[in-house]
C-alpha cells in the first residue's frame, strides 16, 4: 500500500461494463516526509474520498479483491481515508488540520 492525496477527479463516460459505477481519483503519491511526488496517476474509488484527503492506495491484483470486481481492468483503488499519520513520533498528517 501506499499513501496518496486525492487531487480531483476523472470523469468517463465510456467505459467499460465492469467499471460502471466506479468513481475514478487522481492521486499523488506521498513521500516518506509527507511530500506530494512530482506525478500523479489514477485510482478507483470504492471509499468516498474527497478532494484534498489523504488515501491508502492499493495496487495490482490487490486492488480487484472487492467482491464482484475480480475481472475489472484497474490498477489502483482507494481502500480507505486517512485520519491521521505519524512517523517515528512525528505527525505527518491530520485530517482535522486540513479544514
């Protein structure tokens, strides 16, 4: 897993059948200091996050666990909404501190 703040969102139209329904993220990954990365890339969304939140991101055949989405094309998929994250004794990140 790693750790990645929800930057907007990608709308589609088209897509494919198993992908209906699926709101789709883009990221930045985090670095270990608690930076954003230079890059972004897309996820599914099956938690509700928002813009601006911090995310788990899981990736690979790890991403398609959910139920009924074994065969869905995605890569990455936002598995849960970071509250708070501290690194040996110092906070990197807190929801309450973001709004």
């Amino acid at each position: 897993m790693q750790i990645a703040r929800v930057c907007g969102t990608v709308v589609s139209t088209q897509k494919l059948d198993s992908m209906r329904g699926l709101k789709l993220l883009v990221l930045q990954p985090i670095d270990d200091d608690g930076q954003p990365l230079p890059h972004y890339e897309v996820a599914a969304d099956l938690v509700g996050a928002g813009t601006g939140e911090w995310v788990l991101v899981s990736r690979g055949s790890a991403a398609r666990v959910e139920s009924g989405r074994e065969q869905c094309p995605i890569d990455a998929l936002a598995i849960g909404i970071i509250d708070t994250v501290s690194v040996e004794n110092r906070q990197l990140y807190n929801k309450k501190d973001q709004y």
